[in-house]
C-alpha cells in the first residue's frame, strides 16, 4: 500500500514537471559549436544569468522573471530539446547528462564568466550537476523546488538501485500510452503541482507537446541518479528556494526533506515559499521574484 501511494505521488509529481530554436544574439558563440540538447534566446545585457526550465516546461515557464532582469542582466532562456514542442534534435539515450555537457560547452564557447544559473525541477537538478562537474561554469546556483536526489521522498534509506525497477516500469508506462491517456494522466496531476488553476493549462500543454520518450527517459533518470554523495564538493554557492502548503503534510517533514538533501553542502541557505505548490513562480509570483533578486544580489 504504501509503495502504491509512493508510486502514485510520484506520477502526480511528475505530471507537473512535465510540466525556442532561436539562438539569441550571443555575439561571442563559437563558430564550430551549436548545442544539439537545447536552444537559447539571449535578452538584455549586464551579468548572466541562465534559466533553464524543468522536465517537459518551457521556457516560457521564466517569462516573467526574465521580463523583470532584462534591464540588469544578460539572460539566457534555455529551452530543452524534446520537451513542450522542440525537437529533440538528438541521438536517443541519456537527456540531463549531456544536457550539462553542452550546458558548460555553450558557456566555454560565449565567454561567459561564472553565470548565476537559475533552475526549475529537472533544471534545478541539472544545475547542480552543472555546478559538481564544471565548477568553472558557475558562479552561483539556485535550485527551485528540487531534491540531489528525487526518490528521497520516498524515505531516507532509499537508494538508487532499490528505485530503479519502479522507475524503468514508469518510464516503460509512459512511452506506451496513447495521447489521451497521457493528457488525462497530466491534466489530473497537474492540480497538485500547480495551486493557481489559470496557469495548470498551459503546463499541461507543455508536457503533451513534449516528445514522449525523451520526457519518459529524463523522468527515469531523475528518479534513479542520486546527487546527494556530491553536494559536499559542490564549491559553488547554492540557494534552495522550495514551496511549502499544508497539502504537502507538516511543516517539519517538508523541511527536512530539502535541508537535510543539501546539509553538506559548503555554502547553502534555503528560501521557503509559503502557499505554492511545485511551479512556485506560477503561485507565489511576487515572492519567487523577491527571491530571485536576493539571490542575484
């Protein structure tokens, strides 16, 4: 039974990560490099800052944040290949561990100089990788509502080898559903992802456009790579900002979860948001923004 409501949480969960092929005008782009795992749009000019969108989002998932930073910032708008209708433009087989690559290959080539790099979900996961193996790529990182290691939620004690048979029967599931079912799955799962129901249509629209196997494949990845080890090396400084409502369960177990997920880390502090689901900048607007700008400052 309660691997049933673990499995079930988790496709809910899931639902709200799935919840453009421009190039902006980056002038310094290495000539001999053009990302395959993604695309980005290039606004405004100061610092860097790069935002990169969760599992199956845009990244119009940021619109707001970036209208606000363009007049301070360079913001680079990634969007991931495969996921809310861009081609994947990639062999099949692994999605975040080359995402990172090109990630820190596509700075290398721009010259640019230790970004802050702001992620979402998947996002907030890839960054920190980003962060763990290219320490030189990042200047400070901010995780949104994301875990070292997703199954955490599961309990303390799991492991990825223990998740990986749930995880690859979910990833096997999604792949072979057929378009409704998979628009009925997310349209249900969205409601506990996303509180402010103005805004759970479009994340659902996203995660349909998405290309299946590619968010089947990620999710399973997400579920079974296990950053928690790593966090101690990570020498960037990191800011947690993670959502918190009564519907989530008590307050301390919440807590717990994403304190104790990044304790090792060197030079962490956390942000709660209260009265905000997964897609906190959806629900809590003006607070993410407040956040942002203290993280940048």
């Amino acid at each position: 039974m309660v691997m049933l409501v673990a499995r079930q949480f988790v496709l809910a969960a899931f639902a709200a990560f799935m919840i453009g092929s421009v190039v902006g005008p980056a002038p310094a782009q290495a000539e001999d490099f053009t990302p395959t795992r993604f695309s980005v749009e290039v606004r405004g000019s100061g610092p860097d800052v790069i935002l990169i969108p969760g599992l199956g989002s845009s990244r119009d998932v940021w619109a707001a944040e970036a209208e606000a930073l363009v007049a301070t910032h360079r913001v680079h708008l990634v969007q991931v290949a495969g996921f809310a209708g861009q081609p994947v433009g990639a062999p099949a087989g692994e999605v975040i561990a080359p995402l990172v690559e090109e990630l820190a290959r596509y700075i290398e080539a721009n010259d640019i100089e230790r970004p802050a790099v702001i992620g979402h979900s998947m996002g907030g996961f890839s960054g920190l990788m980003l962060a763990r193996r290219h320490p030189e790529s990042v200047g400070r990182l901010m995780i949104v509502d994301s875990l070292p290691f997703f199954s955490a939620m599961f309990g303390p004690q799991i492991t990825a080898a223990a998740v990986e048979p749930q995880a690859r029967m979910m990833r096997d599931q999604i792949s072979a559903m057929d378009d409704a079912a998979f628009a009925a799955q997310q349209a249900g799962g969205v409601r506990r992802l996303v509180k402010t129901e103005a805004r759970q249509g479009e994340v659902v629209a996203w995660s349909i456009a998405s290309d299946r196997a590619t968010f089947a494949q990620a999710m399973y990845e997400v579920m079974t790579t296990d950053m928690r080890p790593e966090v101690a090396a990570v020498t960037a400084p990191i800011t947690v900002v993670y959502a918190y409502d009564p519907a989530m369960g008590p307050e301390p177990m919440v807590d717990g979860l994403y304190r104790g997920g990044y304790a090792s880390a060197p030079n962490v502090n956390f942000t709660r948001i209260d009265g905000a689901f997964h897609f906190v900048m959806f629900d809590q607007p003006a607070a993410f923004r407040a956040a942002v700008a203290a993280f940048l400052r």
